[in-house]
C-alpha cells in the first residue's frame, strides 16, 4: 500500500533527482523509497548505509585478512608479474 509524502526540497536538486531517476528508468519515489528502507534496516547497522545491490555481496567474497590496500595492490601485482 503506498501513502503520499510531501517533502519541501531544493528545486536543483530535485531536477538533478528526476534526470538521475530517468536515467535509472525509475522514479523519483522509487528511489527515495529505496533509499529509506537502507536508512531504516535494523538487521545490520553496518550495512545500513550501503546501498542495496552493494550490500547484498557483503560476505561474498574471501578476505585476504590485509586492510591496506596498496599492500594488497602490491601482492597482487608480486604474485601475477612476479618481482617487484
């Protein structure tokens, strides 16, 4: 069931909000609708403020354990042109 809402908004940014939403082939309301039910997810706060399609890979992928990226970059790069 859907219910109206009326929201008081900068009128560039709600231009600049339907070219996106065309773009995307949505609408303005979905998308703000889409946008509020990330905002408001209870499951999981960390992933609250990724968006959908991105959060639903969180966990996919094994971690190489590292958090810095350039020595992940580096291992990377050692291990498929082999030195340095």
């Amino acid at each position: 069931m859907s219910t109206k809402l009326t929201l008081s908004i900068d009128e560039k940014v709600v231009a600049e909000a339907k070219e996106y939403a065309k773009e995307a082939g949505k609408s303005v309301s979905q998308i703000v609708e889409s946008y509020l039910k990330v905002l408001t997810q209870k499951s999981n706060k960390h992933t609250s403020s990724l968006p959908a399609h991105i959060s639903r890979w969180q966990g996919a992928f094994k971690s190489t354990g590292k958090k810095n990226y350039k020595e992940v970059y580096t291992t990377a790069l050692t291990e498929k042109y082999g030195k340095k």
